[in-house]
C-alpha cells in the first residue's frame, strides 16, 4: 500500500556520468522484519520464529560462488537478522548480536504502541 522502503530494501548510488552502479546500501529498520516499512504483529510473529530456530536467517558466510540473486537474498537475510536484534543492552549501546526472547519481548512492547511508520513522510501511526 506504500512504495515501500523497509528492511532489506536495496538501495543502488548510481554514477550518472557512466549510470553504473557504485555502491550498494541496504536498509534496516529495526523491528521490521519483513521489510514492509511497519512495525507491527506480524514483525512480532517473525521474531518469535527466528528465536524459535524455524526461520533462514543464520547466514553467516557469504557463499564464495553466488550469483546475483543469492548475494541479494544474502544480504536481505543479513538485513532481517540486524533488524531482529533490537536488544541494545550492552555497556557501549551496541546491539548484542544474538536474537533472543529478549529482542520478541522488546517487538511485543513496540508493536503495542506502533501502528505504522510512514517511511517517506517519517509519519508515526499510532494505536
């Protein structure tokens, strides 16, 4: 319903003297799981899977012999397991790199509050 701009979304710098492709940028919106640029039930739903151990995302090493579309889905798994860890309880405020029932529980509070987040207008929906 929105041009949607959530997690995992590519975002290609073009040079527009050659129009090649100079750097690649993905977003990551924490709490956005499925990179739909809400927070909401179903982000809440995702996280509880991943902690469960029933989603794709432990990708750790980039396979040496991707094509394109699998160095995509790569990084957009990469994007969804940086968007998972919200706990940033840490001593220097960096997230802690793992994806427990911590990080479902701070979703569950977020998603109670949050209907929508507008990403082109930065617009909160609230309940």
């Amino acid at each position: 319903k929105f041009n949607v701009c959530g997690t995992g979304t590519r975002i290609d710098v073009i040079d527009n003297v050659t129009d090649t492709v100079v750097a690649k940028y993905y977003i990551v919106i924490f709490g956005d799981l499925n990179g739909d640029s809400e927070v909401d039930s179903i982000d809440t739903k995702m996280l509880d899977s991943e902690v469960a151990g029933k989603t794709a995302w432990h990708i750790n090493d980039k396979p040496q012999d991707a094509n394109a579309a699998a160095e995509e889905l790569y990084y957009q798994n990469k994007c969804k397991v940086l968007a998972a860890d919200l706990d940033n309880g840490g001593t220097d405020g960096a997230h802690d790199g793992y994806i427990t029932a911590v990080d479902a529980t701070l979703l569950d509070a977020v998603t109670l509050e949050i209907a929508e987040i507008d990403q082109q207008t930065g617009n909160v929906t609230y309940y």
